[in-house]
C-alpha cells in the first residue's frame, strides 16, 4: 500500500500526480498516428509547447516515452512501460467516469 511518505520515492510518481502530465500521455495513445511530434502533442492537451516538452523530457528519464529523430521532426512514442501507464490511467479514467 503506498503511503504519502513513500509516493514521492517513486520513479516518476512527481510526473502524473497532475492534470496536464496525464492528460499528455492519453493523448500519445489517441488517434490513428502511432508517432507523434511535441506541437501536435501540445495542441491536443491544451498546454503551452514549451511546458510539453519539459513534460516529456521528465517522461523520457522516466523511460516512458523515446524521441525519434525523423528528417525535421522529432518524434515521441511510448516505450512498453509508458504503454502500460497510459493503459492504467485509461482504466482509471473510465472507472471514475461510471
């Protein structure tokens, strides 16, 4: 059971304990593209460019998202690990929404 003592302990626990960090990785899990760059990215979570990025370079050293390099576009997608949180939060999402 976690205590409130040790959730700040946890490896990316600072990240989702807030609206927009949660907001972002569902949005990394919508639409048909499976890769998508930091300004689409900013767009669909209503949230300035500059702080998505710093949101997702905390998410990186978190391992859960990896940049690509694709010609001029840097590309974000979720590793294993990021899958499986935004699959949690999905599910948490439509629990609390009954």
């Amino acid at each position: 059971m976690l205590t409130p003592g040790t959730v700040g302990k946890l490896r990316g626990s600072k990240i989702f304990l807030r609206d927009k960090p949660i907001e972002l990785i569902l949005c990394l899990t919508r639409g048909n593209l499976k890769e998508k760059y930091p300004s689409m990215l900013a767009k669909d979570s209503k949230c300035t460019y500059s702080h998505t990025v710093h949101l997702l370079q905390r998410m990186e050293k978190s391992e859960l998202v990896r940049f690509e390099k694709q010609g001029r576009l840097k590309l974000v997608t979720l590793t294993t690990k990021g899958e499986a949180i935004a699959e949690l939060f999905d599910s948490l999402a439509k629990t609390l929404g009954k």
